[in-house]
C-alpha cells in the first residue's frame, strides 16, 4: 500500500518529473501503470489502444506539468489526463461506452439476496437466515495466498469500475476523494461501487469459506 | 429510540461499507451504530466486511512488465531530448 502523499511532497515531485528525473518518473509508472492501463482499456477497444492511450497521456503529463498546482494529489491529476485522453481516443474510435457496462447493472440491486431476510409482518427486513459465520479464521488461513487467491478472483470478475474503485482504495489506499476526482465519476458512485465491490468480495469469502467447512473443494 | 428512527437488517447491510469509511451522516451513523450494538447478524457482516477489506489491503500491488515499462521509459526521454 503506497502512502498519500502531502502537496509538498507531489510539487517536488512534479518539478523533479519536469528537469526529467527518470528515477522519479519510474516511480509513477510502476505506481500507477497497471492502473492506467485497465482504466484506458474501459474506454477504447484493445489492449494495444490502451497502451498508445498511457503512452499519449504521460507525454501529455510531462508537457503539462507546469498546470500542476497542487490543488488535487499529482496522481490523481495524471489520471484525468489518462481519462480525458481515452475517452477523446474512444469518441475517435467510435466506441460508446455507456457508464452502466463500466460499473455494472446491479448498482441499483441489493447487494445481499432478499431471500435472507423476513418479507413480511412485523420483523419484515430483520434476518431470516444469518449470513455464514468465517469470523474466528485462524490469521493464518485468512492471509494464506489461497485466501488471497479467492480475493483477486473476486475482483478479476467484478465489472471495471467497481473493479478499479476498489484496487484503488482498498489495495492501493487511495482516498474517496482521489478516486472519485481520478475516475470522473461523483462521490455517490464511487460509494456505491465500492460498497458493491466489497460485498462481493465478502461474498466470495463466505462462499470459499463455507464450501471449505463442508468439506468441497 | 423512537420507532420510525429504526432501520432494519436490510438496509442497515447496505451502509456498512460507508460506516467503516466514516463517510454517513451523523443521524445515519447513530442509527447504524445502535442497530449494531443489538444485532448479531448485523454485527456478524460488520466484522466480515472489515475482515475482507483488511484482506484486500494485503493484495500484492502489480507491476507493469520489463517491456512496457521500457517503453515508457523510452518515451520519457524522448521527451526529454526533445
């Protein structure tokens, strides 16, 4: 997990980027470079576009940086060149990407099943069926690359931008604020599509979990 | 607590993500954190949901391969030179 950096620490940065700092520069793209190109592929048609999208977007960071002032974190003002640049290449490419295939349909849905709760009388919404209990896992097992596995597959399968909110905030630590101004989307979304990833997440855990206690593999 | 302040166990699953982000209203908050206090199901996701995000936290942060990195690397100095 990288650290949020402060605006002083972003501002040298920035400057050290524009004297051409490779050692700086490096640092950013092994930050940022996984990122950026899943971000870029959601808006253009193939891996190959998405990486003249990354290439096009730091050319326009490094010509840009003088702009830079502060006022958002250095990371997340990359980003919005990256967005800006894959959608201007997406609109080019005549692709229409619209937002409900980026953040998936379900955002509207509840995220537990119905079923799992009273649907009528006086308890109507109190549980009807409690959630399989996987607290008390030994440290061990929780933080075992299996578990792990189960956690990345999770997220591999989520639709890309609930995806990419919840990478950026709870494997990279970003803020909500960085995410929502770095992907272009409100503060109302980035909530849901968080909340919508980790419980997925959660869910996947339950499922690996319980399916272990039973005995399958 | 007056009645109509109460929120049931559906809802309350859908802002927990929110409530460990410190990111619902203050009434909302309270709410929450009394329904919690007297709800083993609630609770019970509370805990698992923390677990999960304390558990992604711990995912390795990937990196760009040799080649792409080269790549850019290669632009960033080309930029340089001008």
């Amino acid at each position: 997990m990288s650290l949020p950096r402060t605006t002083t620490d972003d501002l040298a940065l920035a400057e050290r980027l524009r004297a051409g700092d490779e050692t700086a520069f490096m640092m950013l793209v092994d930050e940022l470079g996984p990122s950026m190109r899943r971000v870029a592929r959601m808006y253009v048609s193939t891996d190959a576009v998405a990486d003249e999208v990354v290439q096009e977007a730091w050319l326009g960071v490094v010509k840009g940086l003088g702009g830079f002032e502060g006022r958002s974190t250095l990371r997340t003002w990359i980003f919005r060149i990256l967005v800006n640049t894959a959608k201007t290449r997406g609109q080019r490419e005549r692709r229409s990407v619209p937002f409900s295939s980026l953040a998936g349909d379900d955002l509207d849905s509840p995220s537990f099943d119905p079923a799992m709760f009273v649907s009528s009388g006086d308890s109507e919404g109190a549980w009807s069926t409690l959630p399989f209990d996987w607290r008390g896992m030994p440290e061990e097992r929780a933080e075992a690359t299996e578990t792990l596995h189960v956690v990345e597959g999770a997220i591999a399968t989520l639709p890309p931008m609930q995806a990419e909110v919840i990478r950026l905030r709870d494997v990279l630590g970003w803020s909500s604020e960085e995410v929502r101004n770095a992907l272009d989307i409100s503060e109302t979304n980035q909530r849901v599509l968080l909340h919508r990833a980790r419980a997925k997440v959660r869910g996947a855990l339950e499922r690996y979990y319980r399916g272990e206690s039973e005995g399958m593999p | 607590m007056s009645v109509e302040a109460s929120i049931s166990c559906r809802e309350v699953v859908e802002l927990l993500s929110d409530y460990l982000d410190g990111a619902l209203p203050e009434p909302e908050r309270v709410r929450v954190d009394e329904h919690v206090a007297g709800c083993d199901g609630c609770t019970l996701v509370l805990d698992e949901l923390r677990e999960t995000i304390r558990l992604t936290g711990m995912l390795t942060v990937e990196h760009l391969n040799d080649a792409q990195r080269a790549t850019l690397l290669d632009a960033f100095r080309d930029w340089k030179t001008g």
